[in-house]
C-alpha cells in the first residue's frame, strides 16, 4: 500500500518534468508503471503552461495591444515554459525524415541537436500557423479561454502516440519506456474526454460544439500521418517525433479553431 502513493508522485514528477520548465524532483523510476500514466497525465500536467497562454491573450487583448505582438509573445512565453522542448523535437524530426532514405543515418541526424534547412522551415511554418490562428482566436469572448485549452488538450498527442502497435525507432532511450503501452481503450477514452472539454468552451464561446470535432480530426490525422511517416523511414517513433506531434497537433488545433 505504501507504494501507491509514492508510484503516483513518480507519475506527476515524471509527466509535468517532461513536459515543462517546472522544477520537480526526477522521479524514482522510469518503468512503465510510471512513465504509461505519465503520458495520460500529460494535458493535466501542462494546465499551468495554458494558464500562462489564457492570460497572456487575455491581458494583451485588455490593453489593446498589437494582436500579432501578443499571440507571438503568448507562444514565446509557451516555448519557454516547456524548456522549447517540443520545438526541437519538431526540428530533429524534420531534418531526420527528410536527410536519407537510411533509418541509422536519419537517427543519427536527429540525436545531433543542430537544426538544418528542413528542421528551420519546419519551425517557421508551424510557429507561423500558431501565431496567426491565435491573433484572430484572441478576439472571440472566451477566445483566450480557448487558446490555453487547446494547449492542454495537444499534449494528448502523447497517449495516441503511445498506442500498443506503434513501434520504437530506438530501443534504448527514455522513449523507449512509454512507446507501444497505451491501450487502444485507454487512448479513446482520453481522447474523446479531451475532445468533449473543447466543445465545453466553444459552447460557453457561442460557437457550435461541432468545431470541437473538427480540431480533434485534423490534430488525430496530423499524428497518424506522422506516425506512419515515422515508421516507413525511422523504423518507429522516437522522443523527437512526440515533440513534433505535439507541436503539429497545436497548430492545426488552433488553425480549425480560428
């Protein structure tokens, strides 16, 4: 019984120090046990990250200031509260599938860190579409609202990730840990929960509820197109390309929602 507790602060440690700059002790362990509900966890764990983007948005609007100035500072301020994690991971994933046709080369390419012309455009492409869908989101009552959800709700992109079948690119590795866990159930469950909290707030927004569906579809064949994508050149999915579905998913989530 003892160890219940412990393993569930593991599993809080583990998801909200691999997903923000928040500071929090390294869990105890990395097994499954801890890193599979992690992954759940995941939308949860970044609910200060939405609160940063809500306020953001949300006072810029207030002071009237440039719209374009404040979506571009509410995704800085984002960048920053997740150490800009997910944006190298988007890089080293868009340099890794576009180098070679050679899985070991693409990894290697991928474990350099450096960001080459595939890895920049990348980066202003998906950084573009975020900061023009959340310039014309702001505007909308609850619009602010909506921007720090979508936030939240794009680390979902994890659980669909994780589903039992898709492969790991490495065998070694944090990733390693939580790819190929996640039960089908568990991921729907998760997902259409996440998708039912969206349609929440563009109904308190006086928007149709449908929209919700719509931002939930484009995210889930984003993911799968970068799942299938994944496997046919890297041989599975590794940490870098959870960072590029999460960044991926946000954009066209936000991009429906606009």
């Amino acid at each position: 019984m003892s160890g219940t507790p412990s393993r569930a602060v593991d599993v809080l440690r583990f998801s909200v120090g691999t997903l923000t700059a928040i500071p929090v002790r390294p869990p105890s362990s990395v097994e499954r046990e801890v890193t599979r509900p992690a992954m759940v966890l995941a939308p949860l764990a970044v609910l200060p990250l939405g609160a940063l983007v809500t306020a953001i948005l949300w006072a810029g609007r207030e002071l009237e200031l440039a719209p374009v100035a404040v979506a571009a500072t509410a995704v800085a301020a984002l960048a920053l509260a997740s150490r800009a994690f997910h944006l190298d991971g988007l890089a080293d994933t868009a340099d890794g599938l576009t180098c070679s046709y050679d899985a070991e080369r693409s990894l290697q390419v991928m474990l350099r860190g450096d960001a080459g012309p595939a890895g920049a455009s990348a980066l202003v492409l998906v950084l573009g579409i975020q900061i023009g869908a959340l310039t014309s989101i702001q505007h909308s009552a609850w619009g602010p609202l909506l921007a720090g959800t979508l936030v939240c709700v794009s680390r979902g992109a994890a659980v669909v990730m994780s589903l039992r079948g898709v492969k790991p690119a490495r065998q070694s590795g944090l990733a390693s840990s939580y790819v190929d866990s996640m039960s089908p159930w568990t991921a729907a469950a998760s997902w259409l929960l996440l998708t039912g909290l969206v349609a929440g707030v563009f109904v308190l927004d006086d928007q149709p509820w449908w929209r919700a569906l719509v931002c939930s579809a484009v995210a889930l064949v984003a993911i799968g197109w970068l799942i299938r994508r994944a496997t046919r050149r890297l041989g599975g999915v590794a940490g870098d390309v959870y960072g590029a579905s999460i960044e991926v998913s946000l954009a066209v989530m936000l991009l429906a929602a606009s």
